[in-house]
C-alpha cells in the first residue's frame, strides 16, 4: 500500500514476534483472541509516537515524517533496539486504539455524497460513525478532483485533486452540508497536541503525501467544527436515526470500519439503520454510504444504499487510502437489503 518502510520493518517484525524477540515481548499482553484488532498498525503507531517525541534517537534517522532517508538498510536493526530500551512504555502505547483518521478516504466518500446528492436533489446532514477525530466531517471543504471531475474550494489546504481516476459524472461544484456529526469509542481531539501526534504516529512515516494532508486537515478542523460524541456506534445510530428531518438527506457513513465490530455490535448496529429505513420518505430520506472491502470487486469500494426504496450500487472502486477512485456505478451489483 505505497509504504516501503513500513512494508519492511512489518516483515521484519513478523518473524521476531515469531521467534520470540522484542516485538513479542511489546505484543504479549495484547494477543488475547478479541483484542488483537489492528495489532500490527498499533504497534507502528506506538513506535512512531515515540520517534514523534524524541524517544527514538536511534531510529529517527530513518523516518522521513521527522526528516528521516527513508533507507531500509539498518533501519530494522535501529527499530529492534527501540523496542527493548522501555518495554513496558512501548507495551502501553500499544495499548491505544487504532486512530487512522485518513481524510483521502473523502474523495471515495464523496462519490457517494453526490449520488445521494443527484437523486434526492437535497443537501446533505452527515453522520460518521467511527469517526476518530471527525476530520472526514469537514469533506464540503477539501478540493476533490481528478479524471476529468472537480469539486471543492480551489483554495483548501486539503488538496485530493489527483484521487479520482474516472470521475462521477455531471459532479457539483460544492458539496452542500447543513449539519455533521460523528461519533467514536475513544474520539480524539484535533484541537490539542495530544490529539493531533496521535493522529500523526496513525499515519505511516514514508508517506509525506499523507502527512500533507493531515496537517491541512488540523488546519481545517480549527475553523470547521464537527463534534465527534465518544459513544458505541450501534446505541449512536439509532438515537441520531430516530428522527429524519424533513428538507435533508441524512447520510450515515463509514470507511473501514466494519473490520472492526465484532459480530453483536455489527447487527445491533445493521439493525439500527434497517429501523431507520422504514420510516425513510421522499422528503425525509436516508442513505447510507460506506468505504469497504467489497469482495466482488477484490478491493475496496463505495457502496450506497439509499431509502425509501432500499436499492444498493456499488458506485466505485478504490484503494484503502481513497486514491484511484473509479466511477462504476455497477447496477449489475445492485441488491435489495
């Protein structure tokens, strides 16, 4: 996924978890069946927060995000080291959930935004569940574009000008967004420092592209407000579904998120947004978009069902990050839920 580095040191540390070295003993008490989600990006988050704070001086070098080469030779044995120098500070920062508040995801998203935007001719009420730090809440204001299609302010900070591969067709100037809200188990605040290095040790160190976008996006966020409620995505949906306001498309949505339920939470969750549907009108619709693997397309995808009606269509094909964007608006995929 674009991340030498990361694509090294992962393999590295696969096979000396395995053999029991460092990396096993900073996994041990995370391994449990249930609690090892994202174990492996946790853990480069972990270590990257340290070379984030200067606690890393031996790897630093390496990482470009703090001026680093980048170069592979050596940097596995400098990563090694890093981790026995505190064991248990490195365990504990593994401890922390995983925070990948990817604001490329937006330009998946909002192929999904616009469908829902054509058919409905309303504007937009956002609700983001897994949110993080509700950076993707503030998508009406980042420039959008590529493979013939543009939306956006020309002028943002937040420049995903290059995602879109094939355009959706006839796309908006503006996407026009009266009200965002998200929620998360553990939000993370954007306006304060701890907050914003959690956010910068999720990202992967090699991608500057990324790190770009981020520091755009904690520019954004001092201006846009999106509260971000700490609350289980399943009770959320269903008290923010529970009244569709007449005038607006309530959009619920999500990027990768999925992977991360487990299998009650998913249905309460799935059950919550099936109730919602049946009280979804022409003037009070729902639509429900969603950034995830789609096993049809082997990749990842933007997959909008809309109410009253209940049609799915698969509207695009992408990458984890929302890059490569492909219109395909699939009807051969279309299935009602």
């Amino acid at each position: 996924m674009g991340s030498p580095l990361y694509s090294h040191l992962l393999a590295r540390a696969a096979a000396d978890c395995e053999a029991g070295g460092p990396t096993w003993e900073a996994l041990r008490d995370h391994s449990a069946p249930g609690r090892a989600d994202a174990l492996a990006l946790r853990l480069m988050a972990a270590v990257h927060r340290m070379v984030l704070e200067g606690h890393a001086e031996l790897l630093a070098p390496f990482y470009p995000s703090v001026g680093g080469t980048g170069s592979l030779d050596g940097v596995w044995a400098a990563f090694r080291a890093t981790l026995t120098q505190d064991p248990p500070a490195v365990s504990a920062l593994v401890a922390r959930p995983c925070q990948t508040n990817e604001v490329g995801r937006s330009a998946a998203l909002a192929v999904g935004f616009i469908e829902a935007t054509r058919v409905t001719g309303l504007p937009l009420r956002l609700r983001e569940v897994g949110a993080s730090a509700g950076l993707n809440l503030r998508c009406d204001h980042f420039r959008i574009g590529g493979g013939g299609g543009h939306l956006g302010d020309d002028d943002s900070p937040v420049d995903l000008s290059s995602h879109w591969r094939i355009a959706p067709p006839d796309a908006p100037s503006h996407l026009q967004v009266v009200d965002r809200r998200g929620c998360d188990l553990h939000p993370v605040d954007p306006s304060t420092a701890d907050g914003r290095l959690t956010l910068t040790a999720s990202l992967w160190a090699d991608q500057d592209d990324r790190h770009a976008r981020l520091r755009g996006t904690l520019a954004l966020a001092d201006r846009v407000p999106a509260i971000v409620d700490r609350a289980s995505l399943d009770r959320w949906t269903r008290q923010q579904l529970a009244d569709l306001p007449r005038g607006v498309v309530t959009v619920l949505y999500h990027s990768v998120v999925l992977e991360y339920l487990d299998g009650v939470t998913r249905r309460r969750f799935v059950a919550a947004v099936t109730r919602a549907a049946a009280r979804a009108s022409s003037d009070r619709p729902l639509a429900w978009v969603r950034l995830e693997p789609v096993s049809h397309l082997r990749h990842h995808g933007v997959l909008l069902t809309l109410w009253p009606g209940g049609r799915t269509r698969t509207l695009a094909r992408c990458g984890a990050h929302g890059t490569g964007v492909v219109w395909l608006d699939d009807d051969k995929a279309s299935r009602r839920r």
